[in-house]
C-alpha cells in the first residue's frame, strides 16, 4: 500500500510540476503527523487532527483537506495516526502523500 501511495503522489508531482500548479519546491518537505477523525470517500476528503504543518505555516488543529488522488483513501481508517505531506493544489489544502503508522 505504502507503495502505491508514494507512486501516486510521483505521478502528481511529475504532472503537477508540467502543468504549473504545484506550489514551489517541495520535494523535501517533511512529513506531519496526524489522526484522522473523519474520511469523505464521496468528495475525496479526509479531516486530520494534525500536528504544524511548516510548509504551509500553520499550527497544530484539526482541518479538513482533499486528497491528490481518490485511491489515497483506500484502507484508512477513522482514528489512525498517520504521517502525511500536504500542500496547495490549484488552491486547495491537499494532502500529497500519506502513510499509515
């Protein structure tokens, strides 16, 4: 799975980067931790208690972001900890990579 995650979020990237609309450089971002509380599999959305998020310059809180890429959501689950990346995509608080701890 861990596998599949990190090859979705290399083809985003690779497709982002072409097309404009990734945010600056952020292939060194360090991953944030985070509890899930809620998982939106009609609108591709997870909610994250999450830990700050430095690339973004925001404070630990609890929010709702969209996901690059709908198979991000498979096999997750309501209060799992979870290490993930998120950035602006086209506007948007999208979480880019994600992994299950």
């Amino acid at each position: 799975m861990k596998t599949l995650m990190t090859l979705a979020f290399a083809l985003f990237a690779t497709t982002a980067i072409a097309e404009g609309t990734h945010s600056g450089d952020h292939g060194d971002m360090e991953m944030s931790m985070g509890k899930i509380t809620k998982i939106d599999t009609q609108w591709n959305r997870l909610t994250i208690d999450h830990g700050p998020l430095a690339n973004l310059e925001m404070e630990a809180m609890t929010m709702v972001f969209e996901v690059v890429d709908p198979a991000m959501l498979e096999g997750l689950e309501e209060g799992q900890e979870v290490a993930f990346t998120a950035d602006r995509v086209k506007g948007k608080l999208t979480v880019t990579e994600i992994m299950a701890e």
